[in-house]
C-alpha cells in the first residue's frame, strides 16, 4: 500500500509538461490511489481497470509495473510480459527518479521470471499450405516458432477453402505443447477436353456374357462325352466287323454269326449319333466360348460402343 501512496506523492509532483493540465492531473492520482487498494484486496481486474487509466494518462514506470503485477496475477501472462518490458524501456522521470528507477529494475526481475513460466505451442498443418489460423478466434500468420500463449485451454482452426479444421489444447506452466491440424488431400482435378468415357446401351450386359460361357461349357462337356462314347463304340463296331468278316466265307457263316450281326447292328447306330452329335456340341461350345473374345470394342467422342 505504501508504494501506491507514494505514486501518487509522485502524481502531484510531476510538471505541466507530463500532464496536459490540473485535472488530468488529478485523476490519474485518483485512478492510481483506487487501483493500489483494490490490488491489496486481492480484486486484480477491478485494479488493473483503475491502473490501466492512470497508465494512459501517465506512462511512468511505477504505475506500468503494478498494471504488469495485475496481469500477471489475472494469469495474463503474455501481456503482462509485454507490460514489464515497456516499462524497462520508459523514460525516468525527474521527479521520484530512485522510486521510479526501482520500479524498472522490479520490472526486469519479474520479465525474467515469468518468460520461463509462459506456455509454448507449437502448431503444424499437415496436407495443405496456403490456410488461415486463428487462436481463441484471433486471426494469426503461420507460426515459424511456437507461439507464447497463456495458460489454459485454447481453440486452435485452420481454415483451407471450405474445409475447417479445430482442436482444443490445454497449455501448462513452463510446458510446450504440440497440436497437428491435418486436412485431407482434395481430389485431382479434372483434365479439361477430356470427358469421361461412357458405355454405350448397345453394350452386351455382363450377366448376358456369363450366361454364355456358361452355356459353352455344358455344351462341351456334353459334346465331348458323347464323342469319347462314339469313339468307343466305333472301336467296338470295327472289331465286331473284322469277326464277321473272319468267320464267314463264299457267303456262308458260321452258327454264331446271327448273334454278332445284332450286336453290329446296335452299334453302328449309336457310333454314328455318338460321333455326330459330340462333334455338333464340342462345336457349339467352342463357338459360344469365343465369341466375347471378339468384341469390337471401339470410342467415338465422349462415348463407348461395343460392336460384335
């Protein structure tokens, strides 16, 4: 309290030349007297109202170091920080020229100390270059270097065209924090002169082309096992005329031959429907096998047609 009091012995001391006249004078004497009393009942936002006032009035380093010691207390550690050094940096007075030199080297100690308690954030965009950031809704160049940041909880939103990314980070006494906002990747562009091909309704559907193949294959099977049964039988029916022929002689035959005549009557019907018919299926099948292989498949402007 005692140090508040003599700001104000200091006010009502300082000349003409650093106040406008009496009354401004006075008030800042006023505004400095009300803001001390607050700060020593603990009532820091009231008391860096009162002093900020005084400070805009008269900018001397004792009532810039109590607003900065308001900050501080406030948990406004950044501006507090930018506080105690404008301070540093202010012209003494004539006037209380050991109070008011006390106030700065006050300020140094406590820039000194609150530089290594002020939070760092590091911000890294991933997936895009040009975007727009923003802190706590502040708009902010890309950050080469963490950024000094009170403690707490901040919002962090990069912006690229449309797509908005956010993250909330809680920053610590003395910490640095890291927070990626990572955009996904746009698609490619298209080419321009180049339309997507398209199929035209003249194309065969694909169930169509499966059912085919389908079929192709039943009719091979079944062709083939009737050419194998052919061929057998074929070779049955050359062996039972090779007996006839050995067993009958100026046109006689033995006994037996009545027997094997029937059985070369049975067969050659069935060798002839066996190698006819499995010739026909062993070639419907291949035909239906490779006729979507000789799809003519050919584009015309903007457009897809398929021609057998």
């Amino acid at each position: 309290m005692k140090a508040f009091i003599a700001i104000a012995l200091l006010l009502s001391c300082v000349s003409s030349r650093a106040l406008a006249d009496e009354d401004d004078r006075a008030r800042a004497r006023e505004l400095a007297d009300e803001g001390g009393v607050l700060y020593q009942d603990g009532r820091y936002a009231e008391a860096l109202d009162k002093l900020d006032k005084a400070y805009a009035i008269l900018k001397v380093p004792t009532i810039g170091y109590w607003s900065a010691r308001s900050l501080e207390a406030l948990g406004r550690w950044v501006s507090a920080a930018e506080r105690y050094r404008e301070v540093h940096g202010l012209t003494v007075p004539d006037v209380g020229t050991e109070l008011h030199t006390k106030a700065q080297a006050e300020a140094a100690e406590a820039l000194a100390a609150l530089e290594q308690r002020i939070p760092r954030l590091r911000i890294v965009v991933v997936g895009a270059e040009q975007v727009s950031l923003s802190v706590d809704g502040v708009a902010i160049a890309t950050p080469s270097q963490p950024l000094r940041l009170d403690p707490g909880t901040h919002r962090v939103v990069a912006v690229r065209d449309r797509d908005r990314v956010e993250k909330t980070v809680t920053l610590e006494e003395g910490r640095e924090a890291r927070v990626e906002l990572t955009f996904i990747a746009p698609p490619p562009p298209r080419q321009k002169g180049k339309p997507r091909p398209t199929r035209s309704v003249t194309a065969e559907p694909e169930r169509e082309s499966s059912t085919l193949q389908t079929a192709a294959y039943v009719s091979l099977g079944v062709g083939g096992a009737l050419l194998v049964a052919g061929a057998a039988t074929g070779i049955a029916l050359l062996v039972e005329n090779a007996r006839l022929e050995s067993h009958c002689i100026d046109a006689e035959c033995s006994s037996t031959i009545p027997g094997d005549v029937r059985t070369y009557n049975v067969l050659r019907p069935i060798t002839t429907v066996g190698l006819t018919v499995g010739a026909a299926g062993v070639a419907l099948g291949l035909i239906l096998l490779f006729v979507p292989e000789q799809e003519n498949v050919s584009f015309g402007p903007g457009e897809l047609r398929v021609a057998f």
